[in-house]
C-alpha cells in the first residue's frame, strides 16, 4: 500500500505516528499496536513437485489397466487381477513419494532476523514478527530492511534494492524530504523491505509492516524443488525405457498373434515384455532418495535452499574459505596476556599464581604481578560476562561467547567469584555501539564503587590517565602508549584479539545511569589480554576428506602471515610459503600472471573483497566450480561472484544468509564437509540405485526377447520362461520391495571412503548393459540345464519356469550389493553397511522361496516344487557376488 511518507516532514510524521524521535514507542503502545495488527500469512517455504514424476507413469498405469480389461474378456480373470493388483500398487507407491516430497521441508527451522529496536529510550533486539508502526529502527552493514521504513538519520548509508529493483540496485540514503513525485527507486529518505545495508548506519521509523509494505516480498528463505541431475537422467531413462518396451510390446504381441498362439496369450506376452522391461519405479526411488537426503541435510546440518543445489555442491571442484568461522570455531579462548611489562602465555599465569598460594619465596616484584593479574582477570570477568549484559556476548568480542572461557580463567587464578558475586552489585553500564569498548559499574556492600572497563587498545589508551605497573600507577606518556602499542601489534601478529583492561574508582554513581565524566575519571590501565579462536575440531580430517573427493580447499585469512602460515600448515593445507600469496603481491599481478600460479596457491594473506573476487573469478576462468564460505557482509562482491554461496545460518549477516545458496546451522568448514559427504554420497546413491534397476529390467527384458526369438523363429516348442503374475511377482520382490530398503539407506559415508564426482559416462553404461546381459544369460542357462537335467514329466514346465523366475530373483536382489559397493570397500562390509536393506533382502528371498513350496501360494503363481535344480542356481548365483565391472 503506497502512502506519501516520504514527503512529509520526520517531525510530522512522528506526530502521526504516535512515536517519540529519540526515545521510540513506550512498550504498552507497542503491545497494543501488536494486538492489531493482522497476523503475517505463511512464508512461502514449499516444494513444488515435478509434474515429469508423474506424466509416464500415468501412461505405463493406463496400459496395464486397459490391458487387464482385454484378459477379462478374454477369459483370463487370474492375470487380469494380478495385472490390475500390481497397477494399484505403482499408483499407491507413487502417492508414497509425493508424500515424501510434500513432507521433506517439515520441522526445517529458519530463524527469523533479530532486529535492533529503541523502546523506552533503551536499545533492544526483537524479532521481525513483533516490530509494529512507529518503532524506531537501528541499521548497521550487513542488516536486511525488515519494513518500509522513513529514515530519520543516516552516517553514510548506502542500501542495496535489487532485490525489489534490478535496474536501480545501489542508491545513497539521507534523512532530508523527497518531492511528492520522486519515483519509489529514487526516493533516498526511504528504505523498503528486502533491501540491505551496505555501508553506513542509521535510524529510521517504521511506517509499515506486514501485507502493508509497499513491496510485498516473496519469502525469505525459499525452498524449492527443481530436479537435480540424477533425477533428470532418471526421468530421460524411464521415459526412454517405456517407449522401447512400448514398441517391442506391441511388436511381440502382434508377433505372436500373427503366429495363431491367440490373443489372450500373444496379450499376456506383450504385457509382461513391457512389465519386465520398463524400470517404472526408477524415477520415484531416485526422487525419493534425493528428498530424503535434502530433508536430513536441512534439519541437521545447513539450510540448502533449492533441490538443484545439490548439483552444484556434488559439482564443487575448489572451495575458498574464510579462516575465521570457517577454520576456527566462534569462541575465544585466553592465550596470552601483558602486564607490568611482561608477556604470558596461559601456563605462565598459572605457574605465578601456583607459586603464590604454595607459599614459596618471590620477591616484591613477583607478588606484585600476580596481584596485577587477579586485578586484570577481575576486571575481564565483570566487562566480559555477558551475565552483566542482559545475557548477551559483548559485541567488542565479535558477540561470541566468553562466559565458561572466563570462569574457567578466573578458577585457575584462584579468584573467589562466589564471594565477588555475594558482595557486588551492578549499577550501570555502557555498551559502545560500534562496539569499541565495554564498561561495568559495579558497587560492593560498603557503598565503593569500581569501574570494570575493556576495549579496543586505542579507545581504552585515550580514557586512561594512569597505567599499572607493579601494583603502582604510572602516567601514561607517549613512550609507554608507543610501548603498548608496539606489544599490540606483536600479538596480533600471533592471530590474537587483543582486549585492552582498565579499571577506575569513581565517586558515587547513580544507579541505572551511566555518567562517562564520574564513571570513566582517573582510569588506570591494567594490562592487555590476547585471546584466540581455536582451531575447529576436525578441520584437517576435514580438509583431507574433501582433498580425497577430489575438491580443493583454499584458506583466505585477514590475519598476517607468520600466524596464517602456522595456522595452515598445522591444519595441513600447505607445506611451505610458496604457497600463498599476499594482497599486495596480487595486486601488482596481472590475471595471467595470477592465472599461471593460481593452482598452487592453497592460502591467501590480508586480501580486500576485490581481491578475493579476482581470484575466484580467475579460478572460474580455468574451468572450477568454485564455493566461497563467509560470514562478514564486507564479502558481498566475492560471495556473489562464487558458483556455490555458503555462509552460516546463525552468524552470517542478513545480506550473505538471504543470497547464500547453503547456510549452515552448525560448524564451519566441518560442517560443509559434513553436508558435502552426505551429497555426494546421496548422488553416488541414486546413480547406483540408476544402475541397478536398469539392469535388472535389462536382464528380465533379455530374457523375455531371447525367448520370444526362440519361440517366433527358431525352437518353437521352447517353453514361455515368465507368465504375465510371476514376472508380477519378480518385480515386486526383486525391485520394488528392496527400493523401500534403498530410500532407508543412510547416505553418511566414512571420511575414509571419500567419494569423488560421479556421473553417467561411457563406462557405466557399459556396466549396465555388462550386469544386464549376466542377468539374461544366468535366467536362461538355469532354464536350459533344468530342460536338460530335470526329470522329465508333466510339472517340467513349471520347474524351468519357476528355475528362471528364482535365478533372476536371487541375482537381482545379491546385485544390489555389488552395485552400491564403493572403491577400496570389500563386499562383507557393503552388505553390513545398510542393515534395512539386508533384512528386506532376505525377507524377499524367504518369501519367494515360501512360495515355491506352500502349495496354494504355489498354484496361485504357476510355480512348482524344484529339487535338484537348486544346485545350478546355487552355483549362477555365486555370479553377482562378483566384482563385475565394464
């Protein structure tokens, strides 16, 4: 709904609105405003399903049941039931699937945007769903435009529209009045909902939410089903199987019928020919699997936001990643600290405290630092915990988590939080926005007040009048601040966040008002504390697991290079530092240059957005599928230019979670190998599963058409090796049946058995028609040495059939096995691998091998009693135990 808000007066138009310019709405107008406003309709989060699932099996469905009504009046009531019995199986296991598709995205949780809003003069975050007009709205780099919203100050914002307008996507934003007819792309005191913030920050007011924006956007997250490559291919075969088995269906059946064998029987052929040879449930089994996979992935391990995606990721080659959240976890840990002149590492704070409590002798100096350092541990304590921060991490610390980290530090330095917690209360607090430095006021029972301050080492250096050394306080002169200075950069060298500590005693503070002038006077420096992102549990499994599957992992790193070279090579991505390159050196790199050493170059050293850019573009022109992993919105350029985007769903900004293609809900690069394993494990899957049905209908298709041959031009008294039910029977029990157990399959591969881009080629057509031709020539040479070597009499017919029928049965069900075993894997290991499906197996083997000796069973399906014939199917059976391979 369009409204002129971009006209008026800011002071009019918060007069409209009912909301004060600097300290927002009061929380019972808010809670008001929410009650009526309408409630937001369902995001569009669906699959749509593919109509081309459906289209031949339709066809195939209509075939059987036009052909079961000619047997009934052709007198042959037992195919027709089991013809018209097995068609209403297809359709019931085709309803199956589309349940699965339907139901794939159910308890996908997205989280909605946190949004920073002024309310009652404080600054607080909320939810998207529960911001109502007139709430004064704080922007930052990187923040999604929740509503339309009228700017009322702007520092340098600049938003990105695309998404709402293509043509005009970068547009500059200030507070100043529009004219009324400045079109909505241009209207620069306006920001509407989709957009993003790019640079700068600003306030605005919200004017409208919901279905009331101007702009309607589809979803955020969408989900959307688009059929991946193994479904494709899976579609391209069936539809190309049930043409072929259409033509030699009719071709058979006319055939015969030409031949005076009769209609019903002629009939009774040509549909089981098309019954055999037609993998109907090749498509459904492949789309099965997929979802399932799709749905695991998104429940467990990252958001995957189109079904086609995983061909992508299945398609990586080269994977560039950022080191931090991508190899290093989101925490802090204490490394290192300064004080009193001298740095730490954690083992020597606990030795000068060890030696304090045991007694032993030190000298002044020495107790004097170990009470500096309980002074510096207490001050990270109270600025640090996110208990004296409504329970949040402190934006100075990236809003990581720091709460066990710090009471765990304190512990070791023997510090008494109990008693510090009974004796001490908060009185007030300032949080920087930008997030330069944190200060804690904090009043103990005798009315003392302390001051508790951390920041940035420049921020907290400009506050402080004093510096602590040895338990005195010097001056701060320009030595000392160059000194500290120099100690800074040294330790961020060493790939340490550096929090500088200051503490102060000011004069009675008011409570719940925090006055820089009495809080921040006479502050002393206490010392610096270095603190470090650990290394990722697993990251060089990680990184050797994806290196095996054939897909290349390269570090970008904003660190210097003695601590990004360490880092790297402990992680083993590279050997040497020949194998990274700097911003600077690629700067003065032309794209051939950067092109002729792009392939060795495994890490990359403080590189600019247009930089990282560069080199994935150069890496694309050489033919790789590159994904980029980021969560900083400065890496919009390089993340948009990436084949396959990939952020994290918690931390990313909303610009990289809204354009990502995979955002994840756990883990860094550990967490994308995780899902890429299971990716390719899902497509190596359903290209098996490709493999197998083919050449089981291949090899009932053969064996139909060698038999036709026999019976049409040749040996005519041969008998028919399959009637119309017992090819039935074969399909569900050697395909369909054991389809069930593959769908159930777990697609979570070992990192041992790393698996590389698997595709249909040459060679595994080959295999296909290999297995098929096996099939057919196994069928027949049991049924020829049953016509042989069986007795002769009146129920030969029935054994030869029933010979075949089991030949073919237990070699379909043994080659999935053999099919689905992978590289370096043995057989024993295979079949163990997927339990389900060995139980499925048996359990048809079982049943089938019921049916040939519970005589109603038997009678119903034409089968008879064998004997001695079982030792020829055992010995052909041994066959698919084989490694067979083109």
């Amino acid at each position: 709904m369009e409204t002129g808000w971009h006209a008026i007066d800011i002071s009019q138009l918060a007069q409209e609105l009912n909301t004060d310019l600097t300290n927002g709405l009061k929380n019972d107008e808010v809670s008001s405003r929410l009650i009526k406003r309408a409630p937001a309709p369902p995001r569009a989060e669906t699959l749509r399903h593919a109509p081309s699932i459906q289209r031949y099996l339709v066809i195939y469905l209509a075939i059987l049941t036009l052909s079961s009504i000619a047997l009934i009046f052709t007198g042959e009531g037992g195919e027709a039931i089991a013809l018209l019995s097995f068609a209403a199986l297809g359709f019931l296991i085709f309803l199956l699937i589309r349940r699965i598709s339907s139901k794939t995205i159910e308890g996908i949780s997205v989280p909605e945007d946190e949004v920073k809003v002024i309310r009652e003069g404080e600054l607080i975050e909320t939810r998207e769903s529960a911001i109502v007009q007139g709430d004064l709205i704080l922007f930052e780099p990187g923040d999604r435009v929740p509503a339309d919203v009228r700017i009322v100050k702007s520092e340098g914002l600049k938003v990105d529209q695309s998404r709402i307008w293509p043509d005009n996507p970068i547009i500059e934003k200030k507070a100043d009045p529009c004219q009324p007819d400045v079109p909505p792309p241009e209207r620069h005191n306006m920001l509407y909902k989709g957009s993003f913030v790019l640079e700068g920050k600003g306030t605005g007011i919200v004017v409208a939410v919901g279905e009331d924006v101007s702009f309607p956007e589809r979803g955020r997250i969408d989900l959307h089903y688009e059929e991946t490559e193994p479904q494709l291919i899976a579609h391209d075969v069936s539809i190309r199987a049930l043409l072929a088995s259409l033509i030699l269906g009719l071709i058979t059946f006319a055939s015969l019928w030409t031949l005076r064998r009769g209609f019903a029987y002629s009939l009774s052929f040509g549909s089981g020919f098309i019954v055999a040879s037609f993998p109907w449930v090749l498509s459904l089994l492949t789309s099965g699997m997929i979802l399932r996979s799709f749905g695991r992935i998104n429940r467990r391990y990252a958001l995957v936001k189109r079904l086609i995606g995983m061909d992508d990721i299945n398609d990586l080659s080269t994977l560039c990643v950022e080191r931090e959240w991508g190899i290093t976890e989101d925490r802090y840990l204490v490394d290192m600290a300064f004080l009193d002149g001298k740095l730490m590492n954690r083992e020597e704070m606990r030795e000068i405290i060890s030696s304090e409590d045991t007694g032993e002798e030190n000298d002044d100096d020495e107790r004097e630092v170990a009470d500096d350092l309980k002074l510096l541990a207490t001050t990270a304590y109270f600025s640090l915990n996110s208990r004296w921060n409504e329970g949040k991490a402190p934006r100075l610390l990236d809003e990581y988590s720091f709460d066990e980290e710090l009471e765990g530090f304190c512990r070791e330095l023997d510090l008494p939080l109990t008693e510090y917690l009974a004796t001490l209360e908060k009185i007030s607090e300032r949080n920087e926005e930008d997030g330069s430095f944190r200060a804690v006021v904090m009043r103990d029972l005798n009315g003392n007040c302390f001051t508790f301050m951390a920041g940035h080492v420049g921020e907290i250096l400009s506050k402080c009048t004093h510096v602590l050394v040895f338990g005195s306080q010097g001056g701060v002169d320009g030595e000392r601040k160059e000194a500290i200075r120099s100690v800074t950069t040294h330790m961020e060298r060493e790939g340490l966040k550096v929090v500088a500590l200051a503490y102060g005693r000011p004069e009675e503070v008011e409570r719940g008002k925090y006055d820089p002038e009495k809080a921040e006077f006479g502050l002393t420096l206490i010392g610096l504390l270095g603190l470090r992102n650990p290394i990722r549990e697993g990251i060089a499994r990680a990184i050797s697991s994806c290196r095996e599957s054939g897909m290349r992992v390269i570090m970008m790193s904003d660190d210097e290079s003695e601590f990004a070279c360490d880092l790297a090579r402990n992680i083993d991505l590279i050997e040497s530092k020949t194998s990274m390159l700097t911003d600077e050196e690629i700067k003065e790199m032309t794209d051939q240059q950067l092109e002729e050493q792009i392939d060795r170059i495994s890490l990359y050293l403080s590189l600019s957005p247009q930089n990282k850019e560069k080199v994935i573009r150069v890496l694309q022109s050489k033919g790789h599928k590159v994904g980029f992993m980021s969560i900083s919105h400065e890496d919009w350029p390089p993340f948009k230019a990436s084949d396959v985007k990939i952020t994290s769903l918690h931390r990313g900004s909303d610009l990289l979670v809204e354009g990502s293609d995979i955002a994840l809900s756990q883990g860094g690069l550990d967490g994308f190998a995780k899902t890429f394993s299971i990716i390719r494990s899902t497509f190596l899957s359903a290209y098996n599963a490709i493999k197998w049905v083919l050449s089981s209908h291949l090899g009932q298709g053969l064996t139909l058409l060698v038999s036709f041959l026999l019976l049409a031009f040749w040996a005519d008294s041969f008998p028919v090796p399959m009637r119309l039910r017992q090819i039935l029977w074969l399909n569900f029990w050697a395909v369909v049946f054991p389809s069930i157990g593959l769908m159930g399959e777990s697609n979570s591969p070992p990192i041992r058995s790393s698996i590389r881009r698997v595709g249909i080629n040459g060679g595994y057509k080959l295999d296909i028609l290999l297995r098929g031709i096996v099939l057919a020539l196994m069928a027949l040479l049991g049924g020829v040495l049953t016509l042989e070597f069986s007795r002769y009499d009146e129920s030969l017919e029935p054994r030869f059939r029933t010979t075949m029928i089991t030949i073919l049965l237990l070699a379909q069900l043994l080659f999935i096995f053999q099919c689905y075993r992978r590289q370096k894997e043995k057989l024993l290991e295979r079949v163990l691998a997927n339990r389900p499906l060995l139980a499925l197996v048996l359990l048809a083997m079982a049943i089938h091998v019921t049916s040939i000796y519970l005589t109603p069973l038997a009678n119903l399906l034409g089968f008879s009693p064998i004997g001695v014939e079982w030792a020829w199917i055992g010995i052909l059976c041994l066959i698919p135990l084989l490694p067979l391979s083109a």
